[in-house]
C-alpha cells in the first residue's frame, strides 16, 4: 500500500502485534500506533486523530481482520472514529476485495500492491 499512493502511512495495527519486540519496533519506527481490539480504545482514536491532524496518512483495517474469500466484511464501529469529514480526503486502496471500483464521489480505488 505504502509503494501505491507514494506515502508514509501510519497504520493502527493490533495490539497483539505488540508482543512482538522486533515487529513493536519496525511498527513504532514508521508512526504506527496500537489498537485494543473489542474495547473502546481513547489512546488509539487520539493517536489517529493526531495522524490525520498532522495531514499524514492513516492506514486501517476497517474490517477488523481478514475474509478467507478475500470479499470486503461489515465495518467494525471503531473505523468511524477515523471516518473522512466534508474535503478531499478519501481512501487510497483497500485489501484484497477486488478491483475496479470507485467511491461513492467516482474515484477509483487503488488496489493494494500487496
């Protein structure tokens, strides 16, 4: 996804990624933050909130895991948190649930190169 919209984006990646020090510390070294998945997490929608206030790229998985078809799941609510306000921003790319849509405004997704 980083080499297909040429940006630095930081992810919000689950805690238990965490547990891992090597992984912790690539994760920490390029602005990515942790979410606890099943809760209400302040500290993670602050630290995306800064993300986006900075006009730096935050990267989610919306869907909270992956699909075993790879077709896009229902949303999980924490993703609204993050949710795009009125002006341009719009999502850059999305996993593996196919290609050759748009957004609602027409704007063609950007599969992921993954």
């Amino acid at each position: 996804m980083t080499r297909a919209v040429r940006a630095r984006i930081a992810f919000a990646a689950k805690v238990e990624l965490a547990h891992h020090p090597l992984v912790k510390l690539w994760l920490r070294s390029v602005g990515s933050f942790f979410v606890r998945r099943g809760q209400v997490d302040r500290k993670a929608i602050r630290a995306g909130l800064e993300v986006l206030r900075r006009r730096l790229a935050l990267g989610i998985f919306a869907e909270g895991t992956r699909s075993l078809d790879g077709r896009l799941q229902p949303f999980e609510d924490g993703a609204a948190y993050w949710a795009p306000g009125p002006g341009p921003d719009r999502p850059a790319g999305r996993g593996a649930a196919g290609g050759g849509e748009a957004d609602r405004r027409g704007h063609p997704f950007l599969e992921s190169p993954l």
